[in-house]
C-alpha cells in the first residue's frame, strides 16, 4: 500500500484529522493510507459520515479552521503536509483540481463562466485577459460543451445540470493538473446525464495522465470506473484492494453487508439484506473496532484495535480476515 | 433589461401615489372646515367661501380627487399660502439640500456597513466582532436627533472642529459644504448603517459557508480575491435591497435633523408648512418626498438587476 | 463534524450547527435567555419609574423655578435642572409615562388592526391584491414625514400622535402577519379543517392564529420601540403630544439650544429614550430566538 513514494502521483500515509472545540478533540479520521499512480482512479467508498469528503478536504490543504491534521501526504515526491498555508494554496487549482457534487452551488451564482475559468487561468498560467479566455473557451470545447464563446458570458443559472459539471470539470483541469479529487461529481445528476459526465471523467483521466480521487457511496460506479477502492467506516479504512476484488468478493463484513444492500449486486432484489443498527457518530465510536457493536462475527477481540491483515484478495482491518468467529 | 425596467417602474408607482392619496383624504375628511382651519379665527365668511372656491372644496369628492389627480399628474400643485409663489418653485429650492444630506448619509452608511460587517463576519467570535455587533445594537437604538445633539456636543462645542449649526451650499466650496454637512449626514447615517452592519455581517457569514466560496479557495485563489471579489459580489446584494427602505427612513429622518442643525431643506420646510397650515406646500413637499424615493428605488432595482443576473430571468 | 449528507464543500463542513430540542415552555426559556432578562429589568425600572412618579421623584414636574435654572446634576437634582428650573429627574420619570403610554397604545391598536388585516390578506387573494400594493406604497414612505402631515390637519395633541402612528405603523406589521399566514395556510392541517368542513371563522381564531402568534410577538416589541421613537421625534419637532402634556421627545425640544450650557438636560430624558428603545429591541431579538429559531439570524 505505501509503496514507493517517487512513483505515485499521491501518497496519503497515517493521515488523521481531529476537531477541536474548546477543550474536547474529536477525531474525524484516523490512520488512513492509500496512494494513486498517473492515470489511476482511486475510490474511496463509504457511507455518509464516514470522512471520505474531509479525507479530501485535508488532502487539498482545505480542513475546517478547527481541524488538528497529522500523517503527511506527498505530491509526486513532495511531502506537501510540510508546506505552509500559501504554499498549499498555490498547489490549489494549479496541481490538485477538485470537483463538487453540486455544480448548481459550486459556481458562483453572479459572475460569469468566463470570469470564474479565466480568472484561475491568469494566476496559475499567467495568461493575458485575452489568452485566458481562448484557453478558457478551448477548455469548454474540450469537455463537450457547444457554443463555447457564449457560454462564457453567460452564467451557471442558464446552464442544464450535466453542462454545470461539465463546467465545473473544464475548471478542474484547467491548469493541467497532476491529481483531480471528485467529491460525488455525478451524484445530484439524472441518471442518463451521468453516465455522460463518468465518461467523460474516464477520457480526461486517460488523455490527461490524471491521477484521480474518486469520492462515492455508489459501488457500481467504483467497479465500472475506478481502479482501485479505499472503504472507509467511521473515520477508519477498513478495507482496500482492486475495485473488482473489492466489489465482487470483499471480506470485511460491512464491505460484504453493503454489497448485499445494493440493489444492483442482488440478483434476488426482494431480498436486500440490510446492515442492522446505524453508523455510531463521531465522538462516540467504541474504542475497539468500530464496526464491532453491528458484526455477526464480532467477539472479544474485537475490543481492540485491528491491525490491516490479508485476506483473500483485499486486505482489511479486522480480526476475521478468514471470514470465520474464532473460538 | 427593459422590460424588467418597465415592470419595477410599473410596481414603483404605489409608492407615488399611496402616501398622496393619504394626505388628499386627511384633508378632505378631517373634521372640520380645511378652508377655515387654513384662514384661522379672524377670517370672514366671504374670504372662506373664496378659497373654498380657490380649492374646489364645493365640489363631490370623486370630482375633487379627479381634478386633484390632474393637477399632480401636470405638477400644478397651486400657490403657498404663505409665501405666495407656485409650489413647484418653492420646493426644488429645498429638496437640493435634503437629497445632498440623504445621500451623503446613505453613502457613509453603506460604507461603514460593507467594511464593518464583512470584517466581523471574517473575524467571526473575536473580540473585534464582539465590539462590532455590541456598537450595533446600541447603533440600532439611538434616536437620530438626540444623537445630533450629542455630536453637536463633543465635536461642535467640545471639540469645536465643525459648525453647531447652518448650512454652506455646494456652490462656496465643497470643503465647506461638507463641514456644514458632516454632522447631520453622520447623525442620519447612524441607525440604518447599523441596521446595514449586521444584515452585511450575517449575509457574509452564510455567502463564507457557499461552497462556490470553497471552489474558490480550491482553485488556490489567494484569500483577499476570495474575500474581496467571489464573497463580497453576493453577501452585498441582501444590503443593496434594504437601501431603498433605508433611504426612506433617512428622508424621514431630515425633518428633525434639519431643524437642529438649521438646514433649508425638505423636512424643515415641511414641519413649517404644518405650522403654518400651507397644506399646498406639505402636499408638494410629500410628493417630492415620493418622487425621490420613487426615482431612487429605480435606480437600486437597476443596479440590482446588474450586480444580480439572477434576477432579470425571474 | 462529519460528511452528514457530503456536503459538497470539504472546508466548511465542521459548522457548529446545534440542533436544540425544544421541550421547555416559552417563559422558562426567556429565563434562561439572559439578554431577555436583562431587557426585561429595564424595562420594568422605567415603567416602575413613570408609574410612580409621583413618590420616586415628586409631583408637579413642569412648575418653573427661576431661582434654580441650571443646576448640574446633585445630590438635590440627580438629573439637575432646565432652563426654567425645572427638576430634570422629575420631567424624565413623568416623561415616561406618556411616552411608554403612547407607545403601548400605538402597538395595541396597529397591531391588532395589522393582524385582522394580515389575516384576510394571507389567506383571500383578492384582499391580498388590494391591501398588498398599499403597504408597499407606505412600507418606502418614511411615517415621520406621513404623521408630520397628519398631525398639520388635526394639531398637535396626544391623539393626533396615537392616531397618525397607528395608522403608519400598521404596514410592516401587516406585511409580516400576511408573509406568515401565507405559510401557515398551505399546512395540511389548514386544508384538512377545511375538508372537513370547520368553518372559516373556526380555522382562523383555532387554527392560523395560534401559529402566527409567535412573529405576532416579536413584531410587536419592534412596533413598541418604533412607536416611542416616532412620538418622541414628533414631539422634538414641536408635532407631537403639544406642550401641557411632558414626554422624553418634549423634554428635549428646548435642550437644543442649551447643549453647552447645559448638556445633562439633553442627557438625561435622551438616555431614558434610548435606554427603552434598546430594552425593545433587545426583548424582541430575544423573543425571536426563542419563540422562532428558525426565523432567528445566525449571530
């Protein structure tokens, strides 16, 4: 898993983020790892809740004010969690793009398209007004959007929702960076819109070289689309391994559980077999494994901590890699 | 664009004819003879019947009102009774001096606010913000003319930096138009630039939630661009529509700023017309009154459409 | 906190948004409020002031004195004395009474006339056509300048000042009764009463009432303080309760001409004024983060 660092575009190595509000520190994610080579999607699944979108927020240099972030992240070879706020600003639209859920909100409501590409454009490039906004338009050409030029002028209101994410992915890579974190791109969209925008994901990543996070509580689109899979519960990852192997014979119960839950991986749709009780919020996990207290297998053991161990194809976080209650 | 234009002009004429339409009934229906209130104690029955006459009071009040609407429509609002010229001589010649002042204010207003605000918003829960929403809250409570004579108090008297009273027009020097208008401007200013401070401040508070505002950041443009153009352009536009309403309480609020700091303005010349009973010239002082504020709110509609495009597709 | 609903901005989502379960009764939690309390005290020290006037500071407040005209506040005169000799602290808690009366009665009055109107007009589209395009023409037009010309028709006394303030008053609130009920009435309940056939008279007293009695309530202490502001700034300008009668606006028409020679009568009925006004407005904040949390803005 953190194999060598000069040869993936991310490493996120022990990654934790704690809130502080006055004197209690409550933690939000802890120890997570993973790493994404050029050209590889990399999911991180998980239920709402679970901090795949805060994992995100740390990884850009963007943590709430009150966030107490240790571990360190390398952007190809640069421990960039040693840089000071400015510096991760730079990286910001440049080397990192990010791509909203929802694009309605995610662009400004009053300035125009073109003010918002150009206006990224002209710091990371150093583009002159009028070259940012030939790049700007080739940019909207490039994701699929007709009519760049009078786009430009316009706003997000007068856009369909697919156009908005297309827009909204014409502004993520606008400066050719080296990484892009999707956060939910396709989930406020209708269906047929997208399989469109997933697509065209899939080809920007290809043309581009992208290493690409891809946030998602949505395990079909982590099979078609991603290479690899990080799911996370409660604040923890609990199991990695290819996008396949993760979707098609996972070993950690609640990996297991939410694939029975799924519609799609339930031949027999009557019978959905959902995971009993709720994801415990944040500052009330138990100390052991946080899954433990809605595990079929669970045991006393599980009072305590599990390290990640081998399974039969993934690797997870548990003390029944086997499958099996131990006697 | 125009059409929009049309409609807001459409919506803005209640605002004309509303507060009109009061006064032309006040004086109709209040008990009473108008004409004898007018003319006072001394005045003979034929002198009465005369400006009964002169004021078409013998008429039904449906033929009243028609003719009192033609005349407004054609600004032929009749002579002062007291100063014997055409009223819409008389009033230009002051609302000069009320429209400087309510504008002066509402601009120092509204600078104090976007600053104030936005600044508190950003250093939400410090102490700077704390002293901020306290000053508003008194702000919000002080009685704009008792706040005049204590800034008459500490900067005229004490201080003695500006005048205690009077005016200088434009025309001597714009140096000393604004010395003769600093302290009435910042007493009229006082509660809407308040009132304007906190609806920036929460304003600000919600836009800095907006994720556009985290796109932004996410993009890695830097913090006083973020602030500065991506928030500032949505969290003003709560406060550029509540100008009109402030602007409204500013020109209500001339009246007594005006007589404590001697001002020949709008205001002034009004309570005069109460007192003197020129019902001519209070009926031309309130439709000026609702001129100018018709006039402003159009231009804020306007000036919301553009900052606002939103708007011009509802 | 947590990505409760992936929220699509990773930065911002550690808002510390509460969610306050509301189980106790209205009075407990304007005890626990300590701005309502507070506000509360003061305004019950002014009304306790002007009610007893007569004890607190002694009778006959406007008898002219010429052998004590301005004496700085003292042990004698707490609030020293005016132009004509007249003991400050008297005029101020005689003052108050009128205007905390005059006040109280112009909200009593716009307010319920602003409810009886804000009802019809949420809830018959028609009323709302009418009665709608009149507040806004009054909403912009400053009520100073409309009571200003009232009070030239009728002169000036106290019931000039009630009547005219009443009048203009009664379009803020009627719009924030009317914005209310345009909600309230869309709810299931309203529309299964009518089903059933309560009658209308019914759905408005049992049903719509009740629900809009809350911003009712908030409304009216920001009513109260606008009320005592305008009647003191009509009777500043000599437009007001006329001259036999004393209020703080009253008390301090003369002031202006002795501001250096004598600043504490321009201090004192000025404070009191602005201390009720401040009371209101800090009663009605409170009342609106009480009785409304989600009317109440982010502070």
């Amino acid at each position: 898993m953190t194999s060598s660092i000069s040869s993936n575009i991310l490493v996120v190595e022990d990654l934790s983020l704690s809130l502080k509000s006055g004197k209690t520190v409550l933690p939000i994610i802890t120890n997570v790892s993973f790493s994404v080579s050029k050209g590889e999607s990399v999911a991180l699944v998980g239920e709402s809740g679970c901090g795949k979108s805060i994992t995100a927020s740390a990884i850009l240099g963007l943590p709430p004010e009150n966030a107490v972030v240790t571990g360190s992240i390398w952007l190809n070879g640069i421990e960039i969690s040693k840089l000071d706020k400015q510096g991760r600003r730079k990286l910001c639209g440049q080397k990192i793009g990010f791509i909203f859920q929802e694009p309605m909100t995610a662009l400004h409501p009053t300035l125009t398209i073109g003010r918002q590409l150009t206006d990224t454009l002209r710091l990371h490039l150093g583009l002159s007004k009028r070259a940012a906004m030939d790049r700007a338009a080739e940019l909207l050409d490039r994701v699929g959007i007709p009519r760049p030029r009078e786009i430009l002028k316009g706003y997000v209101h007068e856009l369909s929702g697919g156009m908005r994410q297309r827009v909204m992915i014409a502004l993520a890579i606008s400066c050719g960076p080296e990484l892009v974190i999707a956060d939910e791109p396709t989930t406020a969209l209708d269906v047929t819109i997208q399989a469109q925008v997933l697509d065209l994901l899939d080809e920007m990543r290809a043309e581009l070289g992208l290493a690409m996070v891809f946030i998602t509580h949505d395990l079909e689109v982590v099979g078609d689309h991603c290479d690899r899979a990080v799911v996370m519960y409660a604040g923890d990852v609990i199991e990695y391994g290819s996008s396949q192997d993760v979707v098609s014979s996972p070993s950690h119960p609640y990996t297991v559980g939410l694939i029975d839950a799924t519609p799609a991986n339930n031949e027999d749709r009557d019978r959905l077999v959902p995971i009993p009780g709720t994801v415990p919020p944040v500052g009330h996990w138990p100390s052991g494994c946080r899954f433990a207290p809605r595990c079929s297998l669970s045991d006393d053991h599980c009072r305590s901590r599990p390290e990640f161990m081998k399974a039969n194809v993934t690797d997870i976080r548990c003390w029944h890699p086997d499958g099996r209650v131990s006697q | 664009m125009l059409r929009y234009i049309g409609k807001r002009f459409l919506l803005i004429l209640p605002t004309i004819f509303v507060p009109l339409i009061m006064v032309f009934l006040l004086l109709r229906l209040s008990p009473g003879d108008p004409a004898g209130m007018i003319l006072g104690d001394q005045a003979t029955a034929e002198q009465i019947a005369a400006l009964r006459a002169e004021l078409g009071l013998n008429e039904p009040l449906g033929v009243q009102f028609v003719i009192w609407l033609k005349n407004i429509v054609t600004l032929d609002l009749g002579n002062s009774l007291f100063f014997r010229d055409p009223v819409v001589e008389i009033i230009p010649r002051y609302a000069g001096v009320t429209v400087g002042l309510a504008t002066i204010a509402l601009v120092l207003a509204i600078l104090i606010a976007v600053i104030a605000g936005s600044f508190s918003a950003l250093k939400r829960n410090s102490i700077v913000d704390r002293s901020i929403v306290t000053t508003t809250v008194l702000g919000i409570s002080v009685p704009e003319f008792w706040f005049a004579l204590i800034l008459v108090f500490v900067f005229a008297v004490t201080l003695r930096w500006l005048p205690v009273a009077g005016y200088t027009p434009p025309s001597a020097g714009i140096i000393a138009w604004g010395t003769s208008i600093a302290l009435p401007a910042l007493a009229l200013g006082i509660r809407q630039s308040a009132l304007m401070t906190r609806m920036m401040r929460s304003s600000m508070l919600d836009v800095l939630g907006e994720p556009y505002i985290t796109t932004a950041r996410a993009q890695g443009l830097p913090e006083h661009v973020v602030i500065g153009r991506y928030a500032m352009k949505t969290a003003a536009i709560p406060v550029v529509t509540v100008v009109g309403l402030s602007a409204g309480y500013m020109l209500g609020g001339t009246v007594a700023i005006e007589i404590i700091f001697a001002l020949p303005g709008l205001g002034r010349l009004l309570v005069e017309a109460v007192a003197r009973r020129d019902f001519p010239v209070v009926e031309g002082g309130v439709l000026a009154i609702s001129l100018i504020l018709a006039a402003l709110n159009l231009i804020i509609d306007i000036i919301y459409a553009i900052i606002d495009p939103r708007i011009r597709y509802k | 906190m947590q990505d409760r609903t992936n929220p699509p901005n990773p930065g911002l989502d550690g808002d510390d948004k509460e969610i306050v379960v509301v189980t106790k009764p209205v009075w407990q939690r304007l005890l626990a409020n300590p701005t309502a309390v507070i506000s509360v005290l003061c305004l019950m020290v002014l009304v306790l002031g002007s009610v007893f006037a007569n004890a607190v500071a002694g009778s006959d407040p406007l008898r002219i004195n010429p052998s004590i005209r301005f004496k700085p506040p003292s042990f004698e005169f707490p609030f020293g004395t005016d132009n004509l000799g007249r003991d400050m602290f008297k005029i101020v808690l005689h003052g108050g009474k009128t205007s905390l009366l005059v006040g109280a009665v112009v909200t009593i009055i716009s307010m319920t006339v602003a409810t009886v109107l804000g009802l019809l007009a949420g809830y018959y589209r028609r009323v709302d056509m009418f009665l709608m395009r009149f507040v806004d023409g009054l909403m912009s037009f400053p009520a100073i300048v409309l009571a200003t010309a009232m009070t030239g028709y009728l002169g000036p006394s106290v019931g000039t000042v009630v009547t005219s303030l009443s009048i203009v008053l009664i379009a803020p609130s009627l719009r924030v009764v009317r914005g209310q009920v345009l909600v309230v009435r869309e709810l299931q309940m309203i529309e299964a009463a009518r089903a059933v056939g309560v009658p209308t008279m019914r759905i408005f007293t049992k049903y719509i009432l009740p629900a809009v009695s809350s911003p009712i309530l908030v409304q009216a202490s920001f009513i109260f303080s606008a009320a005592i502001l305008s009647e003191a700034a009509l009777s500043f300008i000599g437009l007001g309760i006329g001259s036999e009668d004393i209020s703080w606006g009253n008390a301090l028409t003369e002031s202006r001409n002795y501001v250096s020679r004598a600043p504490w009568i321009v201090m004192f009925p000025g404070l009191a004024l602005m201390l009720a006004i401040l009371a209101l407005n800090l009663l009605g904040d409170a009342l609106r983060d009480v009785l409304d949390p989600k009317l109440a803005r982010r502070r």
